[in-house]
C-alpha cells in the first residue's frame, strides 16, 4: 500500500488578560464553539487544539459544558491539547525562572481538567530565539511549531519543509515543525477545491510527508466576514467533507502522533525569527515603508523571499517607547519578587506572595508588548490591565521586604535606554522620574487602587496611515485575508492624523508665543521651545522624596521680537502621603538674566488618562457640569477635578496664579483587526502663566490623588 501523505492541523485560541468580557462571548460563539462542534460531527477528522491560560480560565467559569466536548475528543484520540506558556508570553523575552512556570503552569492545568499532559507547545506569536530549545526540553515539551518562513531564512530549500526537524541548544532538544504558509492563506480563504490541489501535489512529491497548517482557531468565524464564509457558505463543513473523502491518500494526523512516530529528518538551527507580517509591523516606520516597497518589487521572485527577513519581536521596544517601559516594569518587578526573604511563617504572607507571583504571570501575556494588525499597545484597557497587574504585585513585594514600605529612591537606567532615572516609591504611589526627557514623569502608579495614571501613547506615524489617506470605498465581494482588508469604524478618521513632537509624560515645560491659541494647542501647533520641552535635565539633588533638577538655556527664541535671554531652569518634584492618598508637587522656577523684549508664555503640561471616555462613571468636573474626558477647550484656574469612580479615585490640580487651563484629548489612530479606530489615550492638561517683564517665575502644579 503506497504511503499516505499527513495533515496535520494546530488550531490556535487566545484572548489576552484584560480584554472585554463581550469580546470573549463573541469569539466563544462566533468560532470556538461552532468549529469544535463541526469537528465533533466529522470523527475521522483528527487536530491539534491549543487555548492560552486566560481563555480557558474564562471558558471553565463561563461554559464549562465546552470543556465536556474537549474532554470527549481528546478521550476518543480525535484531539490532543496544545501546551505553551500559561499566560500566552513571548517566552525569549520573560526571566529564566518563569518560563518554566509559564509552561508547567498550562501543562498541569491541561492535565488536571481533560487528563492527558500536553507533549507539544504553542510559541506565542511563533516567536523563536535560538535558546528556546533548552528552554521547552527542560519543561518536558516535546515539540513545537513555526513558519516555514523561519526554516526558509536558515537556508532550508521549500521541499526540505515536510518533514520532523530538530532544534538544539546547549545540547537540548525539541521537535520542530515548519507551518505552511501557503495553508494558512488558503484555508479558510481559497477554495476547498484549492486546498486539496494543493495537499494532493504535495502527496505526489513529499509521500509519507507532512504539511502543517497553523493558526488562529478566530479566523472561522471572528475576523470580518469569516463568519457567514465558514459556517453559513459552509466552507468549513465543506472543508471537513473533503478532508474525508480523499482519506485514500490523505491521513489527518495529530502532530504529537507524527513527532512521536516519525524520527526528525535532521538539524534545524533556526536564527531569531518571526512571520513575515510580525518582521514587518516591528521595523521602524520608515524603514518598515522601504521594506514594504522591497517586497512588492520582489514579489514575483520566491527565491528572493527567505532573505527579505523584516525586523525582530522585540524591534518593538525600539520602534515603541511605552512597550519598552512596559516590558522593564515587568522585569523590575520580577526582581523585586525574587528579593522577597523566602522566610514565611504565617498562611497570610505565603498567599500574598503566591497572588503577587500570579500577577506577575499575568502581566507577561504578549498582547500589549507589540503592535501589527492583532498587537494591543495601542489598546488602553489591554496595557493598563498589565500595568495594574504589576502595580499590585510589586506593591506586594514592598510590603514583605524589609524597609520596603519606606519611601526611598533609586538611581537607575530604569528603561536601559542608556540615561539614568529617578524611581520614587512610597507606600501610596511610584513615580518614574527621567531627568533626560525634559525631567519628565512618564509613570505615574497610585498604589491604593492600582491605577497608572499617565498611560498614555505617542502619536506618531505608522506605515498604515499612507493606507488610510488613500483608502477609497472598498469593494464588497469575496472574503479576504485579515492582512490584505482596508476598513474603517467611522469616516473622515484621517482628520485625527496629528503626530506629537515629545513622549506623553508629565510635568513637560512648554515655552510658546502667547500669540498661539488652545486649538493651536490641540493640533500641536505651539512650536514650543525644545530646549525647555525636551532637553536633558542635570540632578542637582535627590532624596526619597524630592528631587531638584537643573538646566541653564535661553528663553524667548521661538518667539518673534525678542532677542534670546539667558535663563536658568530648576525643576523641583515633592513626593508626600495626603489624607486618602498622595501629592506630587512640581516647581518650574524659571530666573532671566534680564528682562524679555516681549511677553512668553510658559506652560507646565500633565497628562491624564481614565481611559473610557464614554463612559459616565468618568468626568471632568467643571462649573457647568460633568464634562466628558474628550472635553476640549479652556476652564479656569487654580483647580480642576478628574473624577473616576471606576478606579474610585479623584484627581485635583492646583496651579496657583495661573492663567487657565487648557485640555484637550490624546486620539491615535490604529489599525485592528476589525478595521481602523479612533483610540482615546488620555487627555493633555496645560497650565500657563505669561513671562513679560518680571525675571523670575515659579510655575508650580500640584497632582493630589485621593480614593474616592
């Protein structure tokens, strides 16, 4: 009997910690449950399934009745269960130590509920690094999946790509298998007659081979229009159908089957790697342009493709300031933990530290590290979910170590973007001090609610905004890859196009005409004075609760009719409990060697982000009522109130002798999976006061943050 050809299908699912409830439900019913229960109907059809921690977590406490139709496949061998790390992280860029319990974490959790301990991994957005075979050997894992693209940039031929390698380091091994991408574009999006042309060339070059297909269990049903293609056009019980009748030559094989049964073919020493797509969206974005431009010109020319390799995963931490902060935070407060005294004597202490350990995991799922088509950076509730997580266990972490809950500061390169900062700590807040952007605050943690209260994004140019400019009306018609579509969620969103010259972090020092309006302001059109906004601060001095930074420049050169004076620039920060919370006080102490030709204006700009908008349990108080967080315009001066009774927090601003306050929102716009949006990322508050003829000011804001 000649050898059959395999098909081996890993479907992956995920939802990332911190996303909405509704998204969840809409997955489980849109895809989830309706390919598992075509799969049911077809028997003789065999897959891989791999669910990340927080969706099966949802699932158990949502619909435990979807984890008895898993336990009856996997019971009657027609699916085997996927392991991975628990909390779906990137697991080259997470400590040592919790790679393992990321992947232990999952695999018990699978054994515990459908009884059968995984022998293969899911790698996070298929991210390889050369270590990671060490890494999955020493957690018991057997095997695991990536792109045929990352064999093709090791030099492997097309044709060498059907088959078991393996992948070793420090002399640890793992079965590697290379995933088709020519499947993951025609299933579910050519015809089911297209897919098996193409299984059956490959049965007639490759027999005994084994082509691999996989991807995202939501593209059947939750990626636009995929769910009327699949279950309603029926392509996916087609799919099923055709699978079956062509078993005379085609076997569905589970792939923990086909690693256990067929020996690797030989070595596979993969360099770091990713899809195609992912090496794109990390590239900066002008260079992401000309690689895009690379591409098309050598679309035609397969051969060319392997070496047209785009960016690495963690590109992101250079192209995105705040996923870099993000990650750092997690490792910081990773060490933290690891410095806790491991001597507990009491059941309190022991489960604290088990919850902060947890909280830990939690915070390394990918999502909101990245930023493509899927990545969730520009996601606020994605972000600051990580962010609160952390927040609540470092807070842990203080509270068990010595001297921990004693306000303190510490010197270092926080970011390791080579210019120290200053890290304050006390029991009620942390503050993330950076002397080298202007002596800004880019982080902002109120401890008694968890909350960040900067958390904000940059706006800055992305590749895809060329995309949405020239975007005309799209034609309906046939469902297309995720990759390939050009939707919007409302028109015109090209107006909220406006890109900001600094990072949007607080207590920024803004020196502008007086000339320029709030709209002026809005639209970023200041042209405020960079030698105040984003020069680099010396620390003249600090101390657990305040700190003294110094600058000497000239003033009044972006205005016109003034000849530059010399001036010398303090900044000085306080740090100090309040009833029910805490207060940061900034001073801008501005002392001319003479008096200006004509007036300046100076502005000490705080950034604020609650988040949802539209919501109403989140306001801006002003004396003709709730305002809603997009509010744009001016309100007076010395106070303003930011309400959040979700949090249960209130902010007080207190800028006395100002003039007024200006606001305005912080709108991205980004690309989803679901088409582009309009994303609120905080609001920017700017409190001014004129310069003319005096030699000396002192700006002085004061952020007082208390529970509701």
């Amino acid at each position: 009997m000649p050898a059959k050809f395999h098909l081996s299908l890993l479907l992956h699912a995920h939802q990332p910690v911190g996303n909405f409830e509704d998204v969840f439900e809409r997955c489980y019913q849109r895809a989830y449950l309706p390919f598992i229960q075509h799969l049911e109907r077809h028997e003789k059809i065999r897959a891989a399934l791999h669910y990340s921690g927080p969706l099966l977590s949802w699932i158990e406490i949502n619909h435990p009745e979807y984890f008895d139709l898993l336990r009856a496949l996997v019971q009657r061998k027609q699916a085997e269960l996927v392991g991975g790390g628990f909390y779906e992280p990137i697991l080259a860029v997470i400590p040592p130590e919790n790679q393992h319990e990321q992947v232990e974490r999952l695999a018990a959790y699978i054994e515990r509920h459908f009884g059968q301990r995984p022998s293969g991994a899911w790698l996070a957005e298929r991210i390889w690094e050369p270590q990671l075979p060490s890494i999955l050997a020493g957690s018991q894992v057997n095997y695991t999946l990536v792109d045929d693209f990352h064999f093709l940039a090791a030099g492997f031929e097309p044709h060498e790509l059907f088959a078991a390698y393996q992948a070793e380091d420090r002399g640890k091994t793992v079965r590697l298998f290379a995933g088709q991408k020519a499947l993951r574009y025609l299933v579910p999006f050519g015809t089911v007659g297209d897919v098996i042309r193409y299984l059956r060339e490959l049965a007639v070059t490759h027999p005994n081979g084994v082509a691999v297909f996989g991807d995202d269990m939501e593209k059947f049903g939750v990626w636009p229009g995929t769910f009327d293609h699949c279950y309603r056009d029926h392509w996916l019980e087609d799919f099923l159908s055709a699978l079956e009748q062509n078993s005379d030559w085609l076997t569905v094989t589970l792939l923990g089957e086909y690693a256990e049964n067929h020996a690797p073919v030989g070595r596979a020493d993969l360099p770091t790697a990713c899809y195609p797509e992912m090496g794109e969206w990390a590239l900066p974005t002008a260079v992401r342009q000309r690689f895009h431009a690379a591409q098309q010109e050598f679309s035609g020319r397969q051969e060319v493709a392997a070496f047209l390799r785009g960016g690495s995963w963690r590109g992101f931490f250079r192209k995105y300031a705040e996923a870099n902060l993000l990650h750092k935070k997690m490792l910081h407060t990773a060490t933290r933990l690891a410095a806790v005294p491991q001597r507990r004597t009491d059941a309190k202490s022991t489960r604290e530290i088990a919850e902060a350990q947890e909280l830990l995991l939690r915070s390394q799922c990918n999502d909101a590290y990245w930023h493509g088509v899927f990545g969730g950076l520009y996601a606020p509730h994605l972000r600051t979910e990580i962010w609160r997580s952390l927040i609540r266990a470092e807070s842990v972490a203080d509270k068990h170590t010595p001297g921990g809950q004693i306000g303190r500061v510490e010197l270092l390169d926080y970011d390791t973007d080579g210019k120290n900062e200053l890290l304050f700590t006390g029991p009620e807040y942390q503050v993330l001090l950076k002397p080298s952007d202007g002596g800004t605050v880019a982080a902002l943690d109120f401890r008694p609610t968890a909350s960040t209260l900067v958390n904000s994004m940059q706006r800055r140019p992305e590749a895809y905004h060329t995309r949405l400019r020239n975007a005309s009306q799209a034609a309906a018609g046939a469902v297309t890859s995720i990759h390939e579509q050009t939707l919007v969620k409302e028109p015109n969103l090209d107006r909220f196009l406006k890109y900001d010259r600094w990072a949007r972090h607080a207590f920024r020092i803004l020196v502008f005409d007086p000339q320029r309006t709030q709209q002026d302001y809005e639209n970023l059109r200041l042209n405020e004075d960079a030698s105040f906004a984003g020069a680099e601060f010396s620390v003249r001095s600090s101390a657990p609760h305040q700190a003294e930074l110094y600058r000497e420049t000239c003033i009044g050169e972006n205005v016109p009719g003034n000849e530059p004076v010399p001036v010398a620039v303090t900044k000085r920060f306080s740090f100090s409990p309040a009833p029910n919370g805490c207060e940061i006080c900034c001073e801008a102490g501005l002392k001319l060697k003479q008096p200006l030709d004509r007036a300046v204006m100076v502005g000490v700009e705080t950034i604020v982000n609650l988040l949802a908008p539209a919501q109403t349990d989140r306001f801006i108080q002003t004396a003709a009522g709730a305002q809603n967080l997009r509010f744009s315009g001016e309100l007076p001066a010395p106070m303003l109130h930011l309400v959040d009774e979700w949090q249960k927090l209130k902010i007080t601003l207190h800028a006395p002798a100002a003039e007024n306050f200006w606001l305005a929102p912080i709108e991205t716009v980004s690309e989803s999976e679901s088409g582009f949006e309009r994303v609120y990322q905080g609001s920017q508050i700017l409190a001014r006061w004129r310069v003319s003829t005096q030699k000396v000011l002192s700006a002085r804001v004061v952020f007082r943050i208390e529970t509701l």
